[in-house]
C-alpha cells in the first residue's frame, strides 16, 4: 500500500519531465543495449562455429600424413595441405582390425578435375572414397545410391556427386544415370547427395564428386601418387565417450605400423574434430565475456549520469523533502522514494536498451550471416542488472534525501 | 495539553553557543487560541520548530497529552507530526507538480489512508476552505489567499490536535490576510487549537491569548478580550 503511493511518487516525478529523464536514462540504454548485442553476437559465433565443426562429421578423428606441430588450428590448415604420402591402404587395414569402437574408417584420396557432361563444363573437387565415408562424414544420398565395396574392389567407374555439380552440369534434369566424364575419363552418376550448404570457411560443400577409392587414385590422381597411399583417413568413434581413447588407439597402431621408435616424432597427425570444437568455443566464450566486460562499462557510465541527476534531483526538491518530512513522511519514505525514482529510470533505461538491443543483435547476424542468438535469460538479466545500477548509484542522492534536516529544508528557497 | 518545562534550545556556531529557547516554561490548553509574538531572533521559530515536532529540545521537557515528546526518535517524531500536528507555512509549501487536491491529499497518503476515502476527504476539506471550484487546479493556477487555503485544508488532512501556523500572512495583501485570519477563528471556533507565530501585532490581536518572546525568554503572556 505504501510502497505503491511512494511508487507513484517517483513515476510522478520522473514523467514530470520527460526529456531529462530519457537523456538521464540514456546511459543505461546504451549499456543493457550494447551488452545484449555482445552477447549475442558471442553465441551467435559460437553457435555457427559449432554447427561448422560438426558438419566435417561429428565423433571424427582425421588423421593426415606429416609431422604433427603444436599449436591447434594451424595444424589444421597444414593437414589439409598434406603433402606428405605417410598413409596408405595397410594403415587403414590396420586401424581397421585393431581399434574397437569404430564406427567407421574410410580414407580418402582428392584432387581437382575438370567435369564434362553433355556439353557441359565444370572445375570441381574429386574424392576417392569407400562407402564408409559417408557414415564418417555425416553425408546422406538424397538421390539414386552409394556405390557399395564390391563396385569399389571391382573398380567400376560410377560416382556420386553433389548437388552444385549436378546443377552446373544438367540444370534440372536428373543426372542418375548419366555420363561424366572426369579428366576424360567416363563415369556414370548413380547418386546424388544431400545438399550441406556452404561451410563457414566459404567452401561449397555441395561442389564435390565422389568416385571409389580405387578408381580415383588410379585413373584421376594415379599419375601423382604411389599405388596405395590414401591422403587422409577419417575414424569415426561410435561415441563420444570413446572418442579420445580410439584416437589413442589409432595413433600407437599407426607408430607400430610405421615403425617409429618411442621418443620419436609421429610422421602422420591426428585431429579430434571434439577438441577442435572445445578449443573455439572456449575461444569464443573468452571473446564474448571480454566484449560484454567493455559493454558492461558503459552501463557503469550510465550508473554514474543516473547518480548525478539524482543528486541534482535532491538539491532541487529539497523543500519538497522537508514538506513531506512536515505532513509526517519517515526519512525511510523519503529514502524509498528516491531510490524507487533512480531504479525506476534505470530499469527505464534498461527496457528501450533491451529493445535497441535485440534489433541491433537481428540486424547484425543478418549481415554476419549467424543465426540471431538471443537467450531467453538475457531479458530478465538485463532488467536486473538495470534495478541494480539504480539502486546502487540511487543509494546515495537517497540517503542524502532522507538525511536532511526538515527545518533547514523547508528554509531553502 | 501542551506542557512545556524549562525548555531550552542551545545552538553551537563555531566556539560560541547560543541560546534561542533560554528557559521557557509554558502551558497551552486544549481549544487555545494563542500567537506567539516577538522580533526575529526571539527564538519563537525555535519553539513553533520543537512545539512540531520538527527539532527536538537541548533540555527540559515537552510534554504532549502526557508524552514526552522531547524523547522521541526520528520515526515518532514523524509519526508525532502525521497524526497530532498541522503545518501552515508562510510561503505555502505546496508542490507544484500535484493538484490542490492531490496537494491536500498528501499528509494522508502518509497515513496510510485508502485513495478513494482520502479524495473524499480531501474534497470535502477544500470545500470547508472555499475552495470547492479549485480541486483540479495546480498552485501555480491559484492567488496567494487560494494557496494558502490550500495549505490549511492540507495542514487539517489527519485531523491534527494542533494547528501551527508561522507566519500565515507574510505572504499575503492585507485583504486576503484578514480572510485567513477569519478562517483561523472559525477553525478555533469549531474546537481546534491554534497557535499562530508573528511578528505583526494586528495578526496577532486576531489570538485570544498573546505571549511575547525576546532574547529566548517570555516577556508576557496575557489574554486578549475577545
């Protein structure tokens, strides 16, 4: 009951003058405003950089030829650049019959060839493959069909082809069937996967044709190549549990397969697309707290402009504070009512940032091309954090309110 | 009702100590109409300021209906001005952004009084003022006698036992003083106590009893024939 009159009291008088209240609040807007930006734009990052990781396969471990090096992403990058011709056919065999809880190896060889079909050019990249790659990739045939192990052994020469390729070359037209010929040499088309869309590294990872190991590497890529290398292995774990310990695993049958002395350096690397995972968004998290901590200081500002127009306010209306003392207020009437009037335009404040806050948020991740991350927590924070400025930097003007003397106030003019 | 015994209210301004209130003893009853006069510096803004409960005494004591008001803390004392005492100041001390009855709803809002009983209440109060046509009007819309009416109908909100009023005309042409004045009796009349603090001796001839004030000390006290 009395809450609510003294509640009115401060409404009353933040509305008596609009302008100055909006400017005074104005900090706050811009603080709760710019840290739900950060934060969004941080888990909209994160989010994307998730979904990018887990679209190369998810429980993944890629194993590549050459000298493994410190220092994460980078490796990366050099892997995928894998000049090295350390992996072959036995290797896979050998990871194959002696890591458990495998979902799937597949090795890979890839280059890239020119497509002819029907008239039709087109550049893209060729991957020799085993059925399992499919599993190991998280890739689903949208069209047609795989080739299966006795096709690959047979050395049939069909492929699989994604769905940029199958547009460039035939338009609309179905391609199951058709002819392609890769670096001239003839294939038929039996499938056709689903699309992936676009990775966050900016590959199209739709623009791609898949052929069995065998006839790849020795028709396409032969002429490079030794007889049975493989470029890259993919082992799946059929957990996520299992992940680290199968990546153990393939990493001592791989040293016992190439006879590396302990002590010495591996001649192949190995990549837990989990670790990879963990290792950004960790990065990420860092970033995020980092750039709400510098948005969070804004807020700190708008703190301090609520404090100084409080002050301001007590000064102004000290002959309301002694008459209110006279008609029989409590100085803890006097108290609430101004710390009510500072949360008030705080919290104010705190809502049109909220608002600015999410458009801004919307519109960025559409130009950043994320999804709009928005948590449903970042509402009730950011008011909360809002009655908190207001309480904290109203403490002060209030309790000065409240301490002044009655008759001295009624005095001023 | 009011007992006041050897009162005393010392200042202290850098070394030296002074005294307003040097010893005041005094007894005001129920229904008394009484001004307090002196020169400025008397000490009676001391006294209207402790009789209100607004400050509290160096030493003696002040006693209301058998309370000791002097050992009242800050939340009594409030309590003691909400529920006993009605201000009537000189320069009005309405606040401009509430309406006249908004105005005169105030000391009750302290009191804790519902909204729809308190605007009754308030009406009925600017009426028995005159003010009857003004409720809505803020006290910039108002002459100086209206917002003086405002005032008193505020000063009455709680139904004090005690009416203070310092200075209620300073501010005011003699015409619509003397209005006030008239509407001070009528409120004495009608079994309210009043003590009025002046320094103009036609104000104060409006009072049936005077006492005089210099140097802290009463000079006088008599009362006025009617």
């Amino acid at each position: 009951m009395r809450f609510v009159e003294l509640l009115r009291f401060a409404t009353g008088a933040i509305i008596a003058h609009p302008m100055r209240s909006v400017l005074t609040s104005l900090g706050v807007v811009i603080g709760v405003a710019a840290v739900v930006m950060m934060t969004s734009i941080g888990l909209g990052a994160q989010q994307r950089v998730t979904s990018t990781i887990a679209g190369l396969g998810s429980n993944l471990i890629i194993v590549s030829p050459g000298a493994s090096r410190s220092g994460g992403g980078s490796s990366l990058v050099m892997a995928a650049a894998g000049s090295g011709q350390s992996l072959n056919d036995r290797d896979v065999e050998a990871i194959r019959s002696q890591v458990d809880g495998l979902a799937a190896v597949a090795p890979s060889v890839r280059g890239q060839a020119q497509l002819a079909a029907d008239g039709a050019n087109w550049n893209s990249r060729i991957e020799g493959v085993t059925p399992d790659y499919l599993i190991a990739r998280d890739l689903v045939i949208g069209q047609g069909r795989m080739f299966d192990e006795r096709e690959a052994r047979q050395g049939r020469k069909v492929v699989v082809i994604g769905t940029t390729v199958a547009r460039e070359l035939w338009g609309d037209a179905d391609p199951i069937g058709k002819r392609l010929r890769v670096r001239a040499v003839p294939f038929e088309v039996i499938g056709v996967l689903e699309s992936k869309g676009q990775s966050s590294f900016g590959q199209d990872q739709d623009d791609v044709v898949l052929g069995p190991l065998e006839a790849v590497r020795s028709r396409i890529i032969g002429r490079r190549a030794r007889g049975d290398t493989v470029q890259t292995i993919y082992v799946k774990s059929e957990t996520a549990e299992t992940l680290d310990r199968v990546q153990e695993d393939t990493t001592n049958v791989l040293r016992e397969e190439h006879k590396i002395r302990p002590g010495d350096d591996d001649d192949f690397q190995t990549q837990n697309m989990a670790s990879i995972l963990q290792a950004s968004q960790a990065a990420i998290a860092t970033f995020t707290v980092l750039l709400a901590a510098v948005a969070a200081v804004s807020l700190l500002v708008g703190g301090v402009g609520i404090m100084n127009i409080m002050l301001v306010a007590v000064t102004e209306r000290t002959r309301e504070i002694g008459l209110r003392m006279a008609v029989g207020a409590r100085r803890s009437d006097i108290l609430t009512q101004f710390a009510l009037e500072s949360i008030a335009l705080s919290l104010v404040g705190g809502l049109i940032g909220l608002g600015l806050g999410v458009l801004g948020a919307i519109g960025i991740a559409k130009l950043g091309q994320w999804p709009a991350a928005i948590p449903a927590w970042a509402g009730p924070t950011a008011l909360g954090f809002s009655c908190l400025v207001g309480l904290v930097f109203g403490a002060y003007p209030s309790w000065r309110a409240a301490r002044l003397d009655p008759i001295e106030a009624l005095r001023r003019e | 009702m009011i007992e006041l015994t050897d009162l005393r209210k010392v200042y202290v301004m850098g070394e030296e100590e002074v005294a307003a209130l040097a010893g005041v003893s005094l007894f005001i009853g129920r229904g008394e109409h009484l001004a307090v006069i002196g020169p400025s510096g008397s000490g009676k803004s001391s006294l209207m300021n402790i009789l209100g409960g607004l400050d509290r005494p160096s030493s003696g004591t002040y006693r209301f209906d058998g309370e000791d008001v002097g050992s009242f803390d800050d939340n009594d004392l409030a309590s003691f001005r909400r529920r006993r005492i009605g201000f009537v100041f000189q320069s009005f001390q309405l606040l401009p952004r509430l309406s006249a009855l908004q105005n005169v709803e105030l000391p009750m809002i302290y009191a804790g009084m519902a909204p729809a009983e308190r605007r009754v209440r308030a009406a009925e109060l600017l009426d028995r003022v005159g003010l009857a046509s003004r409720m809505g009007h803020r006290p910039t819309q108002l002459s100086g006698g209206q917002q003086q009416r405002v005032a008193i109908a505020r000063a009455l909100a709680n139904s004090p036992d005690l009416l203070l009023a310092d200075e209620p005309t300073g501010a005011l042409d003699t015409q619509t003083g003397q209005e006030v004045l008239a509407l001070f009796k009528q409120l004495n009349r009608d079994g309210l106590t009043l003590i009025l603090v002046t320094h103009d001796l036609e104000v104060a001839a409006a009072a049936r009893r005077q006492v005089a004030f210099r140097d802290g000390l009463i000079v006088s006290d008599q009362q006025v024939a009617a």
